[in-house]
C-alpha cells in the first residue's frame, strides 16, 4: 500500500507529464521494490528514481538518486537498508531517447514497522537492528570469474559475524545461493565468483549478517564474457562484446586503428584507442594528430613512418595511392595480414562489412542491448569521434550525453583520459576522427572527419566500397564512389 502525502522539491514538475504512469510499490520494514511504467509519453531510455526521508512536518529532505534497471516494458529498482517505520518522498526522472529530461509528480511511501517477536537465542543488544551494507562493483569480468566488491558502513549496534557476496542467474539472490563470506565486522571487502558460465548474465549482491538478521546490498547485473578456452580477451583486443548480425554472433574491436610501415611491411594496431597519424602539413581543420614522427602524406613503398589511411581493397599492397588503374573490385580484407601486436599471425582478423544490410550498419543501429544505449559522439583524451558501446554496457557505469544521436557535435560528451579508463574497462571502443586521403597523398579533414572501410563493395568495378562516414552532427553508413581515396581500418575478431 502506497500512502500519498504533500511533499515538496526544488525542481519543478515539467508541464507536459501527467499522471500516466503505472507504478507497484512493495514496502518492507527496512526495503522498497517499485516497478515503473510509462503509458502517456513516448518511450524512455532512461529513469532516475530521486528518493530520501520526510521530515517531522512531511517534507522531503535531501534527494538521493539511483538509477533504474530497465526490463522489458517497465523500469525496476530495489532500494534496501532504508529506515524502518519511515515516510519517504520519491519522484522520477525521465529520460527520452530523443534525449528530453522530463520530471514526475512527487509522491511517498512508508516502511513498515518491525512487527516480528524477537528471533531465540541470546538476547539482541538494545537498539540494535539490521547492518547497512553496500554493494560494489563487478570488475575482473571474464567468461568463467569475476571479481565484486562490497563494504558494511555500520553493525546496527550489534556485531558482523559474517559479510560476503552472494550470486545467481535470477535476481536478488541470497545467502542460500553461490555465495562467499569474506570475514567478519565492518569494513570493505571483495571476493572472486568462479565457475561462471560463459556469456550468462548473472546478479551479484552484498550481504551481512548480525545478531538481528541477514541484510544485502543492491543487486548488480553483468555478463560474462564468451567462452574461448581460457576466456581471455585475445590479445590486441578490447573485452566488450557486439553483436553484428541476427543471428547473434559477436565480435571484439581491436584496441586501436590499424598502422602500417612500409620500409619493413608491419603491421600494427594503435596503442591508444584515440590515436591516429594525421599529417605534419595540416590543412584546414586540421589539428595535427601525428604519432611518432609520422605523416600520412609521405606514404611510400620505402617509407620508414607509419601510415593509417589506405585506399579500399589494398590490404595487399597498402603503399597504392591513387588513379584507377589497379584492381579496387578485387577485395583483400587488411585482417589476413599478421598483426604485431595482435597475436602475429595471419586470418586472426577482419573487417566489418558494410552496407544497408552490413554488419557495421547492425552495431551502430539495429542492435537490441538492456540500456538500448549504441553509440555517443564524443571527444577523448582531446580527440573527435564516436564512442561505440558493448552489448552489456550498463548506463550507470558512466553518463554519456545525447546517446544513439547522430545530430550532435563531439563536444556534446568531453571524456578525460582517466575517464576513458573506466569505458574501456567495460568494454567501450572509440573511433577517432583521423582524416581522409584525398587521390594522392594530400591528406584533410583529420580531426573533424572520420571515416572508417567496411569489407563490401558495391559492384561495378571500383565504383564503389561500403564505409562509414561522420563529423559533428552526422553520421552515415553507405557506399563511397571514391575507393581509391584512403581511410581508416577498425577490425575486429570472432568473439569464440
């Protein structure tokens, strides 16, 4: 039962959200569970539940904020270590995928009141009650471990005999399930899950137990990794996992753009995902970008730099420049060669294809993920481009501005290199916006313009070769009439 009271927020209801909405609210002593539905307004991407405890007179003090899990018609959240016998204020924040922010009436619910005879044995502490601990975060995923971190912020007045993890495939699982206990008291601790499934999402929650009871922390989600025999991420690979097609096969990105040396026929992929060559001659809009003394204008059969702009189909001989006098409809994908830093061995790799009905086209839109979050323009480390979001990527691991918009400047999402640390950590790849070369050798456009070859060609010869385009405010995946131009290489490996 939901009690309605007059509460009062800062922030002021948006005009054109109602009361259209089903919610359930289930109160426990101690817990809250709510599911939330839209049913006046086009749908969410996002909800933020904004909640905290009344004062004596009912009115809301400070608003705390958490996001909500979306299933698959409803929003949902558990809220656990609340105070007992308690009026709460709540109201949601909503997210469109238009990327609109809109706010809901304000509502309240209360705990119940501890009601239970006290459990046998020895006699509780006076005043003491359930422990408060909190759930951490899932890291070290791989296909078969994963690492959760925990912490108990308060005993209750009554000691920690036990504190641990607990895990399951289903939700909120218990001390009855797979579960580690890490010792005793209060404090923060972490445990290794082992023996996981590959590719299973399962749900992880915190638990500690004292004199009064068992209590747990928020449930997290995450997804273990496909199995490849050890189920570690191949090497030169990103751990984020993307689904390319319907019939659900993955794929990893390589950790950075693909470079190439001439004067000793290596390969390599980038050591930064935000790395590019760029030129030393900058043109209009062209901020430099060059690594290790390299240029792409000076690119060459004896060249000793590093270049990572090639014209299409050229993975044999990616020194050509220009004209149509080689055989650009004869297509030789760049991941059969040996990557030196990507296992160095030959058909480890491959590239995308291309096209109304390709695999580049499926990643960045016709994927269906939990967050329903693909893609965001944005600048990292300084650089221009699009950040690309793995199948499981969760929306709280870090709040990315305008998703799935393609009418957005890079500015719109400005990630430090430390920042990048943790979207990389989930699984994030980044395409930087590294430029164009134009016929020849004259290279443009790097750093405002990105532009990236699929593996499908269009027919007719040279005429045309699938990639994909962007700048701040577009993006666009179709066929290019001008294969002999150079551009950038992204490739990925099978995910099993």
């Amino acid at each position: 039962m939901v009690t309605l009271a007059a509460c009062t927020k800062s922030k002021e209801v948006h005009p054109e959200i109602g009361d259209g909405n089903d919610e359930i609210v289930t109160v426990g002593m101690k817990d809250v569970h709510i599911e939330y539905t839209r049913t006046d307004h086009a749908e969410l991407s996002r909800v933020v539940f904004h909640y905290c405890p009344a004062d004596a007179n009912g009115n809301a003090q400070q608003f705390e904020a958490v996001e909500m899990t979306k299933k698959d018609t409803f929003f949902e959240l558990t809220l656990n270590d609340l105070l007992s016998d308690t009026l709460y204020c709540y109201y949601y924040e909503l997210f469109s995928k238009s990327g609109n922010a809109y706010l809901s009436e304000q509502k309240t619910f209360r705990t119940q009141a501890f009601d239970t005879p006290e459990p046998p044995g020895p006699p509780t502490p006076p005043g003491a009650e359930l422990p408060t601990v909190i759930t951490g975060e899932v890291t070290g995923i791989t296909a078969h471990s994963a690492s959760c971190s925990g912490e108990v912020t308060s005993e209750g007045g009554a000691e920690v005999t036990e504190r641990g993890i607990c895990w399951s495939t289903n939700e909120n699982p218990t001390s009855g399930d797979n579960h580690i206990a890490t010792g005793s008291g209060i404090g923060a601790f972490t445990a290794v899950m082992e023996n996981l499934e590959a590719n299973i999402t399962y749900h992880v929650r915190a638990y500690a137990i004292n004199e009064v009871g068992t209590v747990y922390g928020l449930d997290k989600e995450f997804v273990t990794l496909s199995g490849n025999g050890s189920g570690d991420v191949p090497t030169g690979a990103v751990n984020g996992l993307f689904t390319i097609n319907e019939n659900g096969d993955k794929v990893r990105f390589s950790q950075g753009n693909l470079q190439y040396q001439a004067s000793t026929n290596i390969w390599r992929f980038a050591e930064n995902q935000w790395d590019y060559v760029g030129s030393q001659n900058p043109q209009s809009g062209d901020p430099g970008g060059t690594v290790n003394g390299s240029d792409n204008n000076n690119i060459s059969s004896t060249y000793s730099g590093w270049i990572d702009l090639f014209g299409w189909g050229t993975g044999d001989n990616p020194t050509l420049t220009s004209t149509f006098d080689n055989n650009y409809s004869s297509f030789t994908d760049w991941g059969s060669n040996t990557i030196s830093n990507g296992g160095n061995a030959t058909q480890q790799w491959r590239t995308l294809t291309g096209g109304a009905n390709g695999e580049w086209f499926y990643v960045f839109i016709e994927r269906v993920t939990p967050s329903d979050i693909l893609f965001a323009m944005a600048q990292v480390n300084g650089v221009n481009g699009v950040v690309l979001l793995p199948d499981n990527w969760s929306a709280s691991t870090y709040h990315l501005n305008d998703a799935n918009q393609i009418g957005v400047d890079f500015n719109r999402n400005v990630i430090s290199a430390s920042q990048w640390d943790i979207l990389q950590n989930a699984g994030a790849v980044f395409l930087p916006a590294a430029g164009c070369r134009q016929d020849g050798a004259s290279v443009y456009i790097t750093g405002s313009y990105g532009a990236y070859w699929s593996a499908s060609g269009g027919g007719g010869g040279y005429t045309s070769a699938g990639h994909i385009w962007f700048r701040g405010g577009a993006l666009f995946l179709y066929y290019n009439d001008h294969p002999h131009y150079g551009l950038s290489v992204r490739l990925v490996c099978p995910a099993d």
